[in-house]
C-alpha cells in the first residue's frame, strides 16, 4: 500500500485532528498524536476540507511545490472569528509577505532581501552578544528563582529585531508588549476580550510606524526601515502600504518565533540532562545542538498552503483550490527521516528541520534566528553554573506559535 494512503476510517482520522487541534493537552505535546496520525494517514482530509500532512517526505514535497501557494483569508476564516474584515487585528495581514504568492512575493521578497544578506547578519554578532550579557548579568547578581523567558527568552529577540529595524531603545518595553498583545487573535477561536485587546495593539502598532517611516523619509539611518526605503529592484521601489505591512511583519516574526525557540530549547535541555551536560563540556556543539532543538520541539508547528492547481501526492490528487495543513513538527519526527526521532541529541547529524517552512517562503530570519539561539545557549551555558526548572511550565494553547507561558527557574551564578 502507498505510504501517502490513509489506512484507516474517516471516523478515527476526524477524531485524531479533532484531538490534535481542539484538546490543549495536544498543544503542550503534539507528538504522539502526531504519530498516531502519520501512521494511519500521512496526507488526512478533514471534515472541515483540510487536507493535512504529517510525514516527511509529503510536507517537504509540499513546501517545495510550485503548485501550492498561500491563502490569508482561508486561514483567518479558520480561526473562527465572524466579521474578521472588522478587525485591525487580522486585515493588518493581509498584505504581509508570508501570505503573498509570486509574482507579488518574488519582488517584495528580492526588496526585502537586501535588508538581510549574510554580512548584515554577521554584522549583528558583537550586538547580540551584548545584548546577551546585558540580559544575563542582572541574573547573575541576585541568583534564586526567576522567569527565563520574561527576563532573557522574550527580550533578547525583541530587542536583536528592534535595533534592525530602528526601533528606539527606549520604546523596546512597550513593543514588546504590544506585539505580545495583537498575537491574541492568532489564537484558535479568540474570545472578543482577546480580539479587543489584539485590535487595539494591532491600531498602535500602526499609528508608530507611519510616524517612524515617515521620519526615516526625511533622516534615513543605518536600519531596516531606511535600507527598505532606498531598495531598488529594475526601478521599483516599495510602496507605502507595503513598506508598512512589511516592518510590522518582520517585527513580528523577528521576535515571535525565536523567543520559542530558546524556551522551548532550555526546557529540552533541562528535560535532558545529559544533552545540558554534553553542550557545557562541548561548547562547540551549539551551533548542532540549536539545529536538533529546532528539529525536536519547533516553535512553528504548523504552516498553511492553498492547492494553486491539483496536486498530486502519491496516489491522492489534492484538488485547485483546496486548503493544505503542513504538520512542520510531525514531520520533524518522522522515523523514516530520523532514527529514534523522539529522543534529543545535540550529536545527532544529517539535521535539515523544516521549522523554517521551505521554498519560496522559507523563513527569511532563520540565520538570524540560529545566530541568536546560538548566542542565547552559549551565554546561559557560561553565565550560570547550574540551571535547574523551579516548576512545571504552562503552555499556550495555540498549536501554531507553540511556545511556553513562562519558564521559571533556579539559577547559580558560574
């Protein structure tokens, strides 16, 4: 039989997606529902018309596919929000990058590029290491019990995107909360208290970056926001409305993502003592070890597609048109792409995790993400002689953007 056919009923695949997106459970840990549903329906279609993917080989086939493409409105119809053109929340991204299609996406991607070439990341390297030891150090003077991911997870990526994009130091603090804030209504089925307070950030956000393009028109500087303004492609330039939609994307994205990343990646290790043990004596490991924490618990669980024109998988014809659930992290444990996929191991080799999507929508930060995960372990690693978890952490409830509520720990000073 072919690996891509379902081998079970209708009924038991509807009550596996139905636990995998409804039971909170499954959004602290997905995986052995994800297993159970690639065992018996690699590529599974929905009651609601999904088709969702769950191996390997069927979600890297997908992202790669020039046959697929991207669909906002379907995605935010799935929330469950009625009325969802009524709020700022969500028609702020309609026009963000990671929701455009070619040839829209080629060009706005090739603008935005410039912004983030190898030498402009590596330029970043002495930055993020201070912004490291300035999160760090505080820790370090008054040892005890505190939360990693509001002291150093959260703010760290926060402020690496904020000095890219020019975003002053001293509104760090309230960014951060803000974009915390407007990512309620990314929430399965946000309540109207969640969509109230998403719509309000969504307004702010807004309102400051017309006033910081605007004043980035009359005195550029050495940020993102001035480097977008200059870019040239065959004599187009960004639009307003794009230039706009774009930071507010990147800002986003810049931060979101990467501060699950290093919470999600300290719990792994803390869970794992001996994976904690082997980076402490083998710091050359990290760089391997921020690839297998990518590839074992991904902060992006999830990426939707659109079928542009049928696509064929195996023996299933997916139809034009039809909505696509790529299931980033089962595929990221898969046993017939990583032996013993459940198991942690910073030594593991041949690591290629799709938790930065792939093809044309592969994840524009993923060397600034990596570079910040790398910088965030090794200074961790360095600064504390001992880390251990104070308490069982709480987990949001989105599947998509799987993260931590918080990370509290005991911490000893090197």
């Amino acid at each position: 039989m072919s690996p891509y056919t379902q081998q079970a009923s209708t009924a038991e695949v509807d009550r596996i997606l139905g636990e995998l997106f409804s039971n909170p459970a499954c959004a602290a840990d997905p995986y052995p529902t994800y297993h159970r549903l690639r065992e018996v329906a690699p590529v599974a279609r929905s009651q609601a018309g999904h088709w969702v993917l769950s191996g390997h080989a069927q979600v890297v086939e997908v992202l790669r596919s020039s046959e697929v493409g991207k669909d906002v409105q379907s995605f935010i119809r799935a929330q469950g929000v009625e009325n969802w053109a009524d709020h700022p929340s969500y028609t702020r991204v309609l026009e963000h990058l990671m929701w455009a299609n070619p040839p829209k996406h080629t060009r706005q991607r090739k603008l935005v590029s410039k912004g983030f070439t190898a030498h402009s990341i590596a330029k970043l390297e002495p930055k993020i290491e201070q912004l490291v030891d300035e999160l760090l150090t505080p820790l370090c003077e008054k040892p005890g019990e505190v939360d990693l991911l509001r002291e150093f997870a959260f703010p760290l990526p926060a402020s690496v995107i904020s000095e890219i994009i020019g975003v002053p130091r001293e509104d760090w603090p309230r960014f951060q909360q803000l974009f915390r804030d407007v990512t309620l209504s990314m929430e399965p089925r946000p309540s109207p208290a969640q969509l109230a307070t998403a719509d309000g950030a969504a307004v702010e956000i807004n309102d400051y970056f017309e006033e910081l393009i605007t004043k980035r028109r009359k005195h550029p500087a050495d940020d993102l926001v001035s480097t977008l303004l200059a870019a040239e492609d065959d004599g187009e330039q960004l639009t307003h409305r794009e230039l706009m939609s774009l930071v507010q994307f990147l800002f986003g994205a810049g931060f979101e993502s990467t501060t699950n990343l290093i919470g999600n990646g300290l719990l792994a290790l803390l869970r794992n003592p001996d994976q904690m043990l082997a980076l402490r004596r083998e710091p050359g490991l990290t760089s391997g070890a921020v690839e297998e924490l990518l590839r074992y618990d991904a902060s992006v669980q999830l990426s939707p597609r659109t079928a542009r024109n049928d696509l064929r998988l195996g023996d299933v014809t997916i139809p034009a048109g039809e909505s696509i659930v790529t299931l980033l992290g089962a595929a990221n444990r898969d046993p017939s792409r990583y032996r013993d996929p459940d198991r942690l191991d910073v030594r593991r080799t041949d690591v290629q995790p799709v938790s930065f999507g792939g093809g044309i929508h592969f994840c524009l930060g993923a060397a600034l993400a990596r570079l910040e995960g790398r910088f965030a372990l090794q200074g961790l690693m360095r600064k504390f002689s001992r880390i251990e978890l104070a308490e069982e952490p709480a987990w949001k409830t989105s599947l998509t953007l799987h993260g931590l509520q918080g990370l509290r720990v005991d911490l000893t000073p090197a």
